[in-house]
C-alpha cells in the first residue's frame, strides 16, 4: 500500500515537471518571438527617424537602393506586351539606351524580354531587371521563383516582387530571402502596397523591401504614400503614369499638362514623366512604339518649376484607375 502511495506522489512530481517544462519552452519561444517582432519594428521606426530617403542621380540617371545595388530610374513597363511585339519594344527600349526593363509572371513575357536582353548583346550587368511573382504562386514561392530565372534565362533577376498583398505573402517574402542569400535574386521589393499594409507587414521580414511599386499618375498621387514609404529608404516607383487605358488621352491633353509642355517645348508624357522623377517617383511607361520609347527617355533636358510641380499637384482626384 505504501509502495502504491509512493508511485503516485512520484507520478504526480514527474507529471509536474514535465508541464512545467513544457509550459517554459512554450513561453520561452513565444517571448523570443515578441522579442524579434520589437526589435523589427524598432529598426523600422529608426528608418521613419532617419529619413533616409534615397537621391535621385540625374547625371547617371541612377538612384541606389537600400540594397547597394544601383538602379536606373527610369525604364519600361511591359504589362499587356507580349510575343514578337514584347521582343520588339524591349530590343527597341535597349537600343533607346533604357536599362530598366518591368515585367511579371502575370504578363506572360518574361521568356520574349529575355531572349531580347540576350540578343540585344549589352552587357548583363548593365540591364536591371524587375519581375514579379502573382498571389496564385505564393503557396509555393520556390518553384515560382524557379520558373521566373528559367522564363528569363539571364543568370539572375535583379528585383522581385510580390505582385500584391495575398495570402502566404509573408511565406513567400521569406522563400525571397533565402534566393538574395544565394545571389540568384539581388534586391526585393513590392508591388501595391500602401501604408496600413507596409505597417503589417515589415516588422515579419528580415530583409526590408528596397522598393515599392504602386499606380502614380496626376489624377491619383498618393501625397500621403509616397513620403511614408521614401522616409524607410524604400524607393518609390510607378505605374500607370499616364493613367492607364481608357484614361490616357484624357490626362495627355488635360488643359495645364498641355500648358506646361509648350513652355518646355516638349510633349505631355514628358512632362509628366518628369514630374514623376522630381517627386522622387522611377518611371516605367509602357510602349510598343519605337518613337514614344525614344521619346519616355528623353526627360532629363528640362525642370520644372516649382509652380509647375504644384500646379501638377493640384490634379490630384484621387482617382485609382486599377484596382489594385
């Protein structure tokens, strides 16, 4: 009886400590977590602090990410270009002296941009490259990112990016990471995110983004945006700059666009590419036509006023033309 009794004081004692232990590692775990989130947070409110907002080189036509790497501040976008008309434009954009080239795996082009980058004969290390991966692949990152190097075929991809907020983007951020490590993917960076998403999702990444790309046009500013993302070391660039299909006549031939290119003796695309650049914004307009290419390039000739800038800024509608 005794020999029972004592079977079960020494049960309930092991019992105990394993509870304890088990409820220690637990909690252990979930503090050093907290932990981690506070200190992830605490370096992204010493960015807001700092204020280090990345400078636009206007003679190398250059800025240099958070990253190191140094990219050109304005390029091509290659949303809807596709086949032989994709190849065209990023052969004709490259021969135009553009060094930045936009896609993503949603445009179903990255294997015609890359077959241009290689035709085209131009150093690698000249061209940068940006790609984006789209919210279907984020539940398995490693075989999208897979496929863009393969689609591509250029050696490595200078940025990717989550193509916009979905579910597992974090998961899929992370898979990111893993790729800057191996030197296969330089630079990271996201596409329509804005200032409650930034706020979630930075203090979960190890590797701050070194850039964000949203829709930027007169009509659609984001005043509040922009300086929120510049104030982290993150650059800024837009789509969409001439408001996007159905809206780009409008804005072309908007009445004080119109005016302030015939003081520069340039055209309205110009002209708001150009406000773009002033504000701090890489452009990416995109084009099919050898001439308009030439003509997005050819934006570093004039400034504008300061009167001009805030005539442009006065545009502002707040008008999203996507709904990204």
């Amino acid at each position: 009886m005794k020999k029972n009794k004592l079977y079960i004081i020494l049960a309930i004692v092991v019992t105990c400590t394993i509870g304890f232990g088990i409820y220690f590692l637990l909690n252990g775990k979930e503090t050093k977590k907290e932990n981690e989130k506070i200190v992830n947070e605490n370096e992204i409110n010493e960015l807001k602090q700092e204020k280090n907002i990345a400078k636009f080189n206007f003679e190398t036509k250059t800025v240099k990410l958070n990253s190191g790497y140094v990219m050109p501040i304005n390029g091509l976008g290659t949303y809807s270009l596709t086949g032989n008309t994709c190849y065209n434009a990023v052969s004709s954009a490259l021969k135009s002296g553009v060094r930045l080239i936009d896609t993503a795996y949603m445009y179903g082009n990255e294997e015609e941009i890359g077959k241009a980058i290689r035709d085209s004969k131009i150093p690698r290390s000249e061209i940068f490259v940006i790609t984006k991966i789209y919210p279907s692949q984020f539940d398995k990152p490693k075989e999208a990112i897979e496929l863009a190097l393969k689609k591509l075929d250029i050696g490595y991809i200078d940025m990717l990016l989550l193509h916009h907020p979905g579910e597992n983007d974090i998961n899929a951020y992370k898979e990111m990471e893993k790729y800057v490590e191996s030197g296969k993917i330089r630079s990271l960076g996201l596409s329509n995110w804005y200032v409650e998403e930034l706020e979630e999702f930075l203090p979960q990444v190890n590797i701050i983004p070194a850039l964000v790309q949203n829709e930027i046009h007169p009509y659609y500013q984001e005043n509040d945006v922009i300086p929120f993302i510049q104030n982290l070391g993150i650059v800024v660039q837009g789509w969409y700059p001439f408001g996007g299909r159905g809206h780009t006549s409008e804005l072309l031939n908007n009445e004080t666009i119109v005016k302030i290119s015939n003081n520069h003796n340039v055209s309205s695309a110009q002209v708001i590419l150009r406000w773009n650049l002033q504000k701090g914004v890489v452009v990416i307009p995109g084009s099919s036509n050898p001439d308009h290419i030439k003509e997005n390039t050819d934006i570093y000739g004039f400034e504008l006023t300061d009167e001009e800038m805030k005539q442009i800024n006065a545009l502002d509608r707040n008008e999203k033309h996507d709904w990204y």
